[in-house]
C-alpha cells in the first residue's frame, strides 16, 4: 500500500514540476493558471465526484456513505479546534492548517490505492470542507480586517453569503447529482459515462499544474526559512491526521476502505483555497501560496508515513 501512494505521490510531483517549468518558462501566465483553476472547479472535480457514485448501490456502501458523512463532520470541526487553539491571532495560519486539499490530491491518491467507487467516501467531506471554508475560513481570515475595503459585512453576514453560495458550487451540485445516480436505479449511457471519466482524468494532472504554477511564484529560499510555514504544516500534515486516525478507530472495524479513505483526505497539505479567498480579501496572499507549497512538498514524507500506520492499525496489507 505504501509504495503505490509513494508511486502516486512522485508522478503528482513530476506533473507539479512540468507546471513549474511552464510558468517560469512564459508559457502559461498568471490569467492561464485561473483558466486552469476554473476547468478543475467547474468541470473536472464535479466529474470525479459523479464517477465516484457509479458503483452499484449495496447495502454495505449505503451505510458507509452515512458513516463517512457523520465521521466527516467530526473531523473537520476538531481540526478547526485544534488549528484555532494553535493559531489563535492567525487568520490564515488557521485557515491553512484546518483545511486539507482532498479533492484535488486525496482523490487521486485513494484512486490509486483503490478504485473510483472509494471516491465516493469522502464526497461528504468535500462537501463540508467547503461549507466551512465559506463560512468559518472567510470569517476567519477576515476577522482582522476591519479596514479592508473589500470587507464591509460582518462575519456573520459574509458566513450567510457563502453558505447561500453552498448550493450553486459545482462541488454540491455534483454531490447531489452522484447521490441521486447512487440511490436511483439508473445506468447511464455508456458515451456519457465514459465522457465523465475522461473529464474525470484531468483531474490530477491540471490540479498539478497549478500547484507547480503555485510554486513558481514563490521565493524558494526565503520560504524554506520561515519557521511558522514548518510549524503549520506539522500541524496540518501529523497531528491533524493522527487525532483523525484515533477518533477513526470507533468506527466499526470492517470499514477498513472508508477509514483509509477518510484518513487519506484528512492527511492531504494544505488546499489551494486559502490562496484564493486570501487574494480574494486582502489577506496576505503570498503568506497563504506558502502554506499551500511547503505543505505539499512535506506531504511527501508525511502522507506514506501516516497511510502506513492506519494500514498497521487497521490491519491492511
């Protein structure tokens, strides 16, 4: 199991690389990397998400999928008590450290070691992550903003906004579409099926891309010195996920594929979204691309190490 994460995690890497070199090479501009942005938000995660519900419906995936929404929710709201605890008077260093990047590089990385069908484990979370990135991530990062021009609701009004803005993300609508497919007894036709998982396929590579693209804007030397960017990614990469793999425990011992797949998202660096709604609101944007490249280029390290322990709890070969 270890080796095919660390396999998946290198050609992640190796596609991350080619992003690197496009952008430093002129040939993809700051524009291009949000018309890439843009393909994987609106196209490409809604179709990994609707692959991941083409399984057949058993009774066992049905009542994983209520597991995995109950154990979702715990999760992600004991990693805002715990990024809150440690980064108190840091909006983004909050924001960064509680939210993972599950869609774009857990999805390949359960893919990988399992199947499409496992995707749809974690769609729950997906879907509460970004809730919660809407509204207690933007309330946060925002909090100290008072003078921010951009800024003239309050927290709980920018809350209200988001959470409104819930039900027309791609991401949601995608979830629900998947569920209905899921519950119903439809077969779609097999040139709609394959489009969706051609669509589907993009998915690491463009999300790759802009992590390189990410990476190409930053100042290397001066980012590998700043010692709070370590001290967000232990928190977002170890402690995060070991608390996660505890409480995962509880859950009954025959979900062994759910709990991997859960501890997998849980465990990714830090998602790309905290560089969106920090450049979106002022919020030290190159600050958030930092937590967002020295995190992932950690995972490397942190992410087989965690996988290979919940595969030694749990009794996985």
């Amino acid at each position: 199991m270890i080796t095919t994460i660390l396999q998946q995690i290198i050609i992640m890497f190796i596609l991350a690389a080619v992003g690197y070199l496009l952008f430093r090479g002129g040939k993809i501009s700051t524009e291009g990397s949000k018309s890439i942005g843009n393909i994987l938000l609106y196209v490409s995660l809604p179709c990994v998400i609707v692959n991941g519900f083409l399984v057949e419906k058993t009774e066992e995936r049905l009542a994983g999928l209520g597991w995995s929404a109950l154990a979702a929710a715990i999760i992600l709201l004991l990693s805002i008590v715990i990024a809150r605890l440690f980064f108190k008077k840091d909006g983004v260093a909050s924001f960064a450290a509680a939210f993972s990047n599950p869609g774009f590089y857990g999805v390949p990385l359960i893919v990988a070691q399992f199947s499409d069908g496992a995707v749809f484990y974690i769609a729950a979370f997906i879907a509460f992550l970004n809730l919660l990135q809407w509204s207690w991530g933007v309330s946060v990062l925002v909090a100290d903003k008072a003078g921010n021009p951009k800024v003239r609701e309050s927290a709980g009004e920018m809350a209200a906004k988001w959470a409104k803005k819930l039900f027309k993300a791609p991401f949601f609508v995608a979830i629900v579409i998947g569920i209905l497919l899921f519950l119903l007894p439809v077969t779609l036709p097999a040139v709609i099926d394959k489009s969706i998982d051609f669509l589907a396929n993009l998915n690491t590579p463009l999300a790759m891309f802009v992590t390189g693209i990410y990476l190409a804007q930053t100042d290397i030397k001066k980012m590998f010195l700043r010692g709070r960017l370590y001290a967000i990614s232990i928190l977002r990469l170890m402690i995060i996920p070991l608390v996660a793999m505890v409480f995962l425990c509880l859950l009954p011992a025959s979900m062994t594929e759910l709990k991997m797949a859960l501890l997998i998202a849980a465990a990714c660096p830090v998602g790309t979204n905290v560089a969106v709604y920090a450049q979106l609101y002022d919020c030290d944007y190159p600050y958030a691309v930092e937590t967002v490249v020295i995190s992932t280029l950690l995972s490397i390290v942190t992410i087989p190490v965690i996988v290979g322990m919940g595969s030694w709890f749990w009794g996985i070969v």
